[in-house]
C-alpha cells in the first residue's frame, strides 16, 4: 500500500481510500482525528489527545443493542 515515490499525502489517501473500504464509520473517526498527530507530531500530549478524541467517538457509536 506505501509507495516511497508518492509523497505522504498520496499515500494518506490511498490509506484512507483502504480503510474506507474496510469501515467507513471507523475510517471516519481515525480521519476525523488524525490532523491532531499531523500538526502536533506524535508526542505523548498528541497521542493522548488522539487517543481521547478516538475513544469518544468510538464509545458514542450505537451498539448492537441499540441498532436493532
């Protein structure tokens, strides 16, 4: 899936294309989020808020429960 000649926004995109595919509601959590760890870098105060922001949404997502 990483080709070295695309540039890193290439290559978001097409990771974002694949998951997307896989699950779009959690490709849309993970996309919604990322810029935090683009701007930020991945140092711990990043992560912890991408990890926090993630967790959230995941966490409002309705269950099985409550789709049926």
């Amino acid at each position: 899936m990483f080709d070295a000649q695309k540039s890193f926004d290439e290559n978001l995109a097409t990771f974002k294309t694949a998951c997307e595919e896989l699950d779009a509601e959690c490709s849309k959590i993970l996309f919604d989020n990322i810029n935090i760890l683009i701007t930020h870098g991945a140092d711990r105060d990043a992560r912890s808020r991408f990890n926090a922001q993630v967790n959230a949404a995941l966490d409002a997502l309705p269950t099985a429960e409550q789709v049926q």
